[in-house]
C-alpha cells in the first residue's frame, strides 16, 4: 500500500505542491484551498509541509457527528455533501493535516491514488511510496520534530 510522504529538508517553499493541489480539486491557485500545506519560518528559514496521514485510526472520521467521511480503498475521503463544516474534525487531527478555510473543509483523499503534488514538486519533498517500516518511523521523528518547533 502506497502513502504519501512529505520530507521537510529537502521543501525549498515554492508551494508548487499547494498549487497543484487547490488547481486540480477547486479549478484554482489558491494555496489556501489546498490539502497539502506548506508552512514557514522566516527567521529560522525552515519549511515543512503539512498533509493527511491517512491514519490507520483517524480521528477525523471518529469524531465527525455527521459522518461525512469514510475509507475507501484505504484512503479516508470526505463526502462534501454531508459535510457541514463545523471544524471538529480540524480540530480532532492530531498533526493538523485537515483544514479549513471558512466553512469549507479540506483534506487529501489522494486524488484517487494519483496524487498531483508529486507531479510538481522538483525536489522530491513530497513523495508517493509504498509504505515501510523505514518510512513510517521516518514520519514520526519528522512529524515529532515539526511539533517541538511548532511550540519553541
């Protein structure tokens, strides 16, 4: 099974990954509207990007009181029209990989196993890998490394 897989050492910020997101879901260039974020730090120069997990228990899901998602092939995916933007699953996801932009809420379902970002990200940042141990424990350092900056 395949997953993505963000590496922050090698995101140079250019967003291209956010733009290809919000252009192939919402027919825009609107980093905002995009699944996959790219955040950064001016004064410690340092990027790093944000984007479902595709959790083997998602908290997303688990705390929905409309029950507007579900897995599909492995991927969780939010069905828009029961969806009533009320935020809970934002606020429920443990690596702040669901978002929100008014009441419309965004989240990666992987564009049905082809994820565009991989496309256009020219340095390997984002990656599209099957799933290994190697990788998975490389994801929790990052995504532990990310948290701790987050909060100093």
């Amino acid at each position: 099974m395949k997953a993505l897989y963000v590496f922050p050492e090698k995101c140079t910020g250019c967003r291209e990954c956010s733009l290809a997101c919000s252009l192939t879901k919402f027919g825009e260039c609107n980093p905002k509207r995009a699944a996959i974020r790219v955040f950064r730090d001016e004064f410690k120069r340092y990027e790093y990007q944000r984007v479902c997990r595709q959790c083997e228990d998602p908290e997303c899901l688990n705390s929905c009181p409309e029950d507007a998602y579900e897995i599909i092939d492995n991927v969780i995916v939010l069905d828009r029209e029961r969806c009533t933007g009320c935020g809970i699953c934002v606020a429920s996801c443990p690596y702040g990989s669901v978002f929100q932009l008014n009441d419309e809420i965004i989240k990666c379902d992987l564009c049905g196993g082809n994820p565009q970002c991989i496309r256009f990200c020219t340095t390997g940042a984002v990656q599209y890998l099957e799933k290994s141990e190697e990788l998975e424990a490389g994801r929790n350092k990052t995504d532990q490394s990310i948290n701790d900056f987050i909060k100093s």
